[in-house]
C-alpha cells in the first residue's frame, strides 16, 4: 500500500492530540508504540479513548486499530464530515481537552459542525470552556472564520470530579483561510471577566470579584467581571467556584488567565479572596508576556497560519510554551513546513519579555470536502 510507505511513526502517549489532529488535516497515515508500556497500568488512558471516539465520531472513513494492551495505535484518517453530534467527555479532564482540538478540526469538515460536549466544563488541568470562547473564537475571525453560527455556548456547568456540565460548540465551514498580519497587540483597554459558583453559596462569586478587582484596579477604570451562579440542574453534580479573565487590547487581542477551586475532597481548600487575587496576578503575567495571541491559543493560530493560503502570515507572540515547541516540530513532519522564527527585544522596560515573530508562508490547505455552491 503506498500509505503505509508514507505512514508516521511515534512512540509514547505525550502529544496525542496533536498527532491524532494533524494526522486528520493532511490525510497521512500514523502509529504510535509504546504507549505507557513500561508503567503498572500499560495502554490508552480512558479520557484519550474518548478523544479517539471523538476524532471517529466527526470523521467519515476513519481506520483506527488499538492492540489489546492498548500501548499501540494506528490511525488512518478519513474526511472530515461534521454535522451535529453529541459526545460524552471522560471527567477526568476538562472539555476543553477536547475542545481545543475541535476548533482545529471544525472549519475544514464536509458539513457545519454543531456538537453537544457533555463532562467537566471548568478544572485545573485544561483550558476552560469561558477561555476557549472569549479567546479562540475572536482570534478563528481574524482567519475569516466568523459569522452568526460561530458560538460557544454553556448550558450547564460541571466541576471535577463528577462534572455534569454541557455545552453547544457550532462553527461554520470555510474553503481557504486568510492569511494575517498579527504584529502589534496594542495597550489594554478593558478587562472582562466571570466568576463563577456552583452548587456553593452565590457569596462566593462576589467574594472573588471584590478580590481581583482590588488588584487591576491600580491599573485600569474599564473593569467589569460578571457572577456566574448556576442553580438546579445547570449546575452539573459537583461543587466549585473559580474565575476567568480576559484583557482586550485596542487592537483586538484577548489575553486570559484563569484559576478553579480544587475538586471536592482534594486539596487544601481555597479561599474566594486568594484565588481572586492570584487570577488577577495571572492575567497581569500574561500581559507581561504579551503577543498578539495569548499562551493558550498559540498552537491553533500557528495551525491555521499553516494551513493558509501560499501568503505570508505573521504573528507575535509571547515566549513559546513547550507545547507549541513539540507542535511546530510535528507541523513540518505532517505539512513539512518551517517557520522563521526571530527573537524581538522589548522596545521599553515596561513592555514585558522577550517577544517571538513567526513567519510562514501557508500551504494552501484547500477544504475538498465541501460542497461548492
């Protein structure tokens, strides 16, 4: 078979995701070994099974084989196909697990993507729902991914360990994407924000709120941070509170920093106050950083600068996370693409850290698999 010729190899169960949804993009065949093999419980761990149910699930086509110990997987990729779907997240990581991939996956299926995500909305581990839709969403607009059934919607809220929450994700399908321009992220001009409780005394949002308020308002008038307190049903089965922050710029950035309680029976526990003032804290490091796209979206927006038209893309960013690192290596083994990657000093003092441009020119990934009208 001339796809087993040009199939990929991998060893180990780090960088999953990645593999799985650039195996997807390009169509190229993958085998990953030795997942996990030399610990006491060997194989796939139950929140990546239901990812790989997922990646099934908004595939048409797909071939996926796993050994019976689990350590071993072969994915061939089919089309992608969309449509509206429904998925169970494993509780054990947060939606935005599986989220992040999607907003990679959604503007290239067959059909508009509308999925109901069932599981734990916001924890400690992923990036949660609040911060994927006040900083994905703006920025797949800036690649001319908009319009009215672009959302992110939270029906319910659920906190580790149970969950309980559900969410609506819609995106519409796009042919090409735009090349961009993302080099000046511009001063702050307001800062957005929820605070959230459930199952817990609505008290505590506030609480919150005072506290991080007390911190940015030295820095900034235009702060408003919403309370977000669930009752009944749509407040999952497990209880919590924490926060979300988001600094726009006058140019369009959205940087966000985030905190959630510690699950039930875990932990130390948390005061309203402290966790209120750490979050500010976060933001205010995640300015220092800087860029025109903030820590959490740097591997999607250099995806889909990837997968743009043979134009060139520029954008800032902040110092690279170590995931981004491993996903720029695997973006030239699956699209064998290189970035120009310069260092950029701060201008000023005050300007945060060490900035870092990245240049591409894209590839002219073209979406086959929708219908032209």
């Amino acid at each position: 078979m001339a796809g087993e010729a040009q199939c990929l190899s991998y060893a180990g169960c780090n960088f999953l995701r990645q593999r799985l949804v650039l195996a997807t993009l390009s169509g190229r065949p993958m085998k990953i070994r030795k997942i996990r093999a030399r610990e006491e419980d060997p194989g796939l761990r139950d929140f990546e099974a239901s990812f790989i149910r997922l990646i099934d699930k908004v595939t048409n086509g797909s071939r996926i084989e796993i050994n019976q110990t689990g350590t071993t997987l072969y994915y061939q990729p089919g089309l992608l196909y969309g449509g509206s779907l429904e998925h169970d997240c494993s509780p054990t990581r947060g939606i935005g697990y599986y989220l992040e991939s999607l907003l990679c996956l959604a503007p290239f299926m067959k059909h508009p993507l509308k999925i109901v995500l069932r599981g734990v909305t916001n924890d400690q581990v992923d990036p949660s729902v609040d911060v994927l839709k006040a900083t994905a969403l703006p920025l797949l607009k800036k690649f001319g991914i908009d319009g009215e059934s672009l959302e992110i919607k939270i029906n319910q809220r659920g906190m580790p360990p149970k969950g309980g929450g559900e969410i609506v994700f819609a995106c519409p399908v796009r042919r090409v994407l735009q090349p961009v321009q993302l080099t000046d992220p511009g001063k702050i001009k307001r800062i957005r924000g929820t605070a959230y409780s459930v199952r817990v005394s609505p008290q505590m949002a506030n609480r919150i709120v005072e506290s991080a308020r007390s911190i940015l308002n030295k820095f900034l008038p235009d702060i408003y941070i919403y309370t977000d307190h669930m009752k009944g049903v749509s407040s999952g089965k497990s209880p919590g509170f924490g926060l979300c922050l988001t600094a726009e710029t006058v140019n369009g950035t959205v940087l966000s920093a985030e905190l959630a309680s510690n699950p039930q029976g875990q932990g130390a526990a948390v005061l309203p106050e402290e966790l209120g003032q750490n979050c500010a804290k976060l933001l205010l490091e995640e300015v220092y950083r800087g860029g025109c796209v903030d820590s959490t979206n740097q591997s999607l927006a250099l995806l889909l600068m990837t997968l743009g038209q043979r134009d060139v893309s520029k954008v800032l960013l902040g110092p690279l996370s170590p995931y981004t690192i491993e996903f720029l290596r695997h973006l030239r083994s699956f699209f064998q693409i290189m970035f120009k990657i310069e260092t950029k000093a701060p201008e000023e003092e005050h300007m945060g850290g060490e900035k870092v441009l990245m240049t591409c020119v894209g590839i002219g990934f073209s979406n086959l698999s929708k219908t032209i009208r």
